[in-house]
C-alpha cells in the first residue's frame, strides 16, 4: 500500500499563484502611484496654525497665542458644544 505517490517527475508548483502575485504587486505600486500625486495636490498654508474638527477659529486663536491652560480650553469646548442646538429629527409626516 502506497499512501503518497507523487508521480515520476519532480512536483512544481502552478504558475497562476505567482502571477496573482505580480498582479497584486502592479496594482499595490499604482495605488501607491496615485496616493502620492494625490497627496502633493493639497495645497495648505504652513503659516496659519491648524485646528481641531469642530473647534471653533477662536478657541484655535486663543490657544495658538499661548493661553494653554486647561480651564480656557474647557470653556472654549463648553461655549462651542453649547452655541448651536442640536437638529431636530424627521419623523415623517403624521396624520
């Protein structure tokens, strides 16, 4: 009883894995390709300090003047969340 029986010749492997690689690695170089070109398109002032999402310009100014304290930016955040009310939900119409 054989339990394996490889055949005659020696076993090589099939050529589609490889080429599934070399495709993979093409399409991994264009991505890249256009992730780079995409990225040197943005065009940004390095002057102006950047802000938060949601942080409003005056906070932004106080703290890039140098006012760093804690109590100043909790009570920027608190004026900011506190200034506009949420939106209402649609609920559709009612009968």
């Amino acid at each position: 009883m054989v339990l394996l029986d490889l055949g005659p010749g020696p076993v090589t492997p099939p050529w589609l894995p490889l080429l599934m690689v070399i495709v993979l690695l093409v399409l991994l170089g264009f991505l890249y390709w256009s992730m780079r070109r995409n990225l040197n398109r943005i065009d940004f002032d390095e002057d102006q300090p950047t802000t938060r999402a949601g942080a409003s310009p005056a906070a932004a100014a106080s703290t890039s003047a140098g006012s760093t304290s804690t109590a100043s930016t909790a009570t920027a955040s608190a004026a900011t969340a506190s200034d506009s009310p949420p939106a209402p939900l649609d609920q559709g119409s009612q009968p």
